[in-house]
C-alpha cells in the first residue's frame, strides 16, 4: 500500500479521532476548566510513560521485524516473545502502582482523593499492554483497514465512554475514562487479531526467543528513553507553568499542545502505519533517499496548510473547542504552529533512527533535545512569559532539524 493510499485511510481514522477528541475536550472544558485540563494533561503524559514501560517498550520494534520477515515462523517467535515481556512488565508495574498509589496520586494530581483511579489502572494496565502489542502486530503485517477499523472503534467508544464519565463524575470521571478506555478496546483488538488468516494461537504462546529479545530489546532502549524523557519534561514544563504563572496558565499553554497533537495526528499516524514499516523494508540507499523524498513532497504542503488554517481561526477554534475562558491562549498559537511544522520536517528524517535500529544515536539525540526543550522553557517563561515556551518549542525544533539533516546526509543518504 502507498504512502497516499495509506494516508486517505488513515486520514478517515484521524479526522473521527480528532472530531470525538475535540467533542471530548470541549465537555472537559465545560466541567473542569483550564485547571482541569491541566491535571488531565498531567495524567495523560503518566499514562504514556506507564503504559510503554508495561509492554516492555518494544512496540517499535514489533512493527518493524513483523514487516521485515516474510517468514511466518520468525513472525511466530517476535509475535510470542513480545506477548511473554509485556505480562511479565505490566506485571510488575502494576504491583508498584498500586502499592504507591496515594504517593503517586499526590505527585501527579496534587491530591491523594484521586489514588482509586491508580487503583483501577494497576488492575487493567495489562490490557493497555496487550492492545499496544496487538495493534503493533496488525501495523507491522500491513493489515491497514483492521488496524484503521480497531482505531475508528476505539474513537467513537471513547467519545461516547468519557463523555458520560465527565458529565457524571467531571474531573474524576474524565480520570475514570483514562484508565478504562484503552482496556475496554484490547477486546476489539483481539477480535480482529483472531480472525486474521495468518493468526494462529501457538504463535503466540511459545515464550521467550532469546535472538528476538535481544532484537526487540533495542528498541526497547529507544522507547524507554522517549517514555521517560517526553511525558517527563512535558510535566516539568507544565509544573513550573503552573507553580510560577498559576495552574490557568498551564492549562491554556496545555490546550494549545492539546490541539497541535490532535491536527498533527493526521500525519503523525501515517507515519507510524505507513512510514516505519516502509522505511524498515527499503535496504537500497537510493530507494531510501527516494522515499524520504517523496515523504516531504506529500506530507509537508500538508502540515504547512493545516498549520496556516488554525492559525488564521484561532480564536473560534479556542471558542468552538474550549470557552472564553481559555482566550488567553491566543497569543501561543503562532510559534507553536512555526513548531509544529519544523517538528514534522524533523520526524521524517529522524524515523530512520526508528526503522534502521540506531539505538545509540537516537538515545542520545533524545536525551540532549527533550533536555533542551526543558532547559528553553524555563528560561523562555522565565524572561518572556507564558509565551516564552512556543518560542522554546520552536527553537528546539529547529536545532533539532539541524542535527538530524547533517547527520543522515552525511551518513545515510
């Protein structure tokens, strides 16, 4: 499937994921404020480190070696080894959640009356675990109308699911959903996983391949370093918002990151179903350097349009999505959106650390940019304002465009 055609399909999925995220966050808005969303936010990023380390961070590498193999019995032993970590360390990471839910209640939501909702998560992690590793499978096979079908699922159950949760229990609620959506959807997941032509169960109940973990077990070094580094620094960041400029300021500053994840899915998600599994495959250095190519001739005009539009209907935007309460956040959008699109330029060169296994080079990319984003966002707040961290965001961005255009001219293309 072409990088087009996987892009109109994923583009179906990413609109009705967009349209019940903004429904999602309009209620969000409506019943907690921009306070609330910003401890949704916290949340949010606790839930992706969590979930990550819980399937052993080897969800890149899944997709990778499932559409490298062509041979069934190889698949078999990633598919197998891959299921046997994430019970082990969802496992185990449920254990430390619960047994330090208050304190972990109190870190990320300032407030041990939320520790039940830890409670719930620690018994249903594995779930989220499972559901990451089967959506990986489905992607790595090229299975894209499934893995489309499961995402459009998963969409409508959550607009639905979290709006009654929020409109009932507001903040709690929207907490409740967080921890339950996800679980709920590894049912589908299995469904459709199970009806495929190539699933059969002993391919995924042979334990442990000791030559598929130490493969997988790169990517899970690279994984790891972006579940602990990005959901870290995005807290650090909102934290010191919320402790210098107050918790209103930090939610408005988490509604534009908000609505930048959620456009960007558009090209964000093709990239991850479409762009790593390719990039995987391709072993010629000039088919290679043709498919980066082809990669910014169609996704860039994209970006930079989408870009442009909300930035020229920012504030109904802030109306339609949020209240006039968050018009505050005006004044962000236009280096965050110049971001935005210096980010994506970024990405598609940098998936080749991704697809061609560069643990080190990535891991220590990662480590240097996130830690740079942290260190211009305090000083950016600390001399401009709130809007001190778009002008960080967009700085980082663009030293990072530097760095990975550099290296791969030089060394891969």
């Amino acid at each position: 499937m072409t990088l087009i055609k996987t892009s109109i399909l994923t583009a179906i999925s990413t609109i009705i994921r967009i349209l019940s995220g903004f429904v999602i966050n309009k209620i969000m808005a409506m019943y907690v404020g921009p306070s609330g969303i910003a401890f949704v936010g916290q949340f949010r990023n606790f839930i992706s480190m969590t979930t990550t380390f819980s399937n052993g961070a080897i969800t890149q590498g899944i997709v990778k070696y499932t559409a490298e193999y062509q041979e069934i019995e190889k698949k078999a032993k990633i598919f197998s080894t891959s299921v046997a970590i994430s019970i082990i360390c969802s496992a185990i990471i449920a254990f430390f959640i619960f047994i330090f839910k208050d304190y972990l209640s109190e870190l990320v939501l300032k407030s041990k009356a939320y520790s039940d909702v830890f409670t719930i998560f620690a018994v249903t992690v594995f779930l989220f675990a499972l559901n990451t590793i089967f959506l990986s499978i489905l992607n790595g096979q090229k299975e894209i109308k499934k893995f489309i079908a499961v995402n459009i699922s998963s969409s409508l159950f959550s607009l639905f699911f979290t709006s009654f949760l929020v409109y009932k229990w507001h903040l709690h609620g929207a907490l409740y959903a967080m921890v339950l959506n996800q679980s709920i959807i590894f049912f589908i997941t299995l469904g459709f996983v199970v009806k495929s032509n190539w699933f059969k169960l002993e391919y995924f109940i042979k334990g442990i391949d000791k030559d598929s973990f130490v493969k997988l077990m790169k990517f899970s070094m690279m994984a790891v370093t972006s579940a602990v580094m990005i959901p870290t620094s995005q807290i650090i960041i909102r934290d010191y918002i919320g402790s210098n400029l107050g918790w209103n300021s930090s939610g408005y500053w988490q509604g534009v990151f908000f609505i930048s994840e959620v456009y960007l899915m558009v090209v964000t998600t093709s990239l991850s179903v479409y762009y790593l599994p390719r990039l995987s495959e391709i072993q010629d250095k000039q088919e290679l350097k043709q498919e980066i190519i082809n990669g910014y001739k169609i996704i860039m005009p994209i970006v930079i349009f989408l870009a442009f539009m909300i930035f020229v209907l920012k504030k109904y935007i802030i109306l339609i999505l949020f209240s006039k309460e968050f018009l505050p956040m005006v004044e962000l959008f236009k280096w965050q959106l110049v971001g935005d699109v210096i980010k994506i330029s970024s990405w598609l060169l940098a998936y080749l650390m991704l697809a061609k296994a560069m643990t080190k080079l990535f891991i220590i990319s990662e480590i240097l940019f996130v830690s740079s984003w942290v260190i211009l966002s305090i000083l950016g707040v600390k001399y401009f304002g709130l809007i001190g961290v778009t002008y960080a965001f967009s700085l980082n961005y663009f030293l990072y465009f530097i760095f990975v255009f550099i290296y791969f001219r030089r060394k891969v293309l």
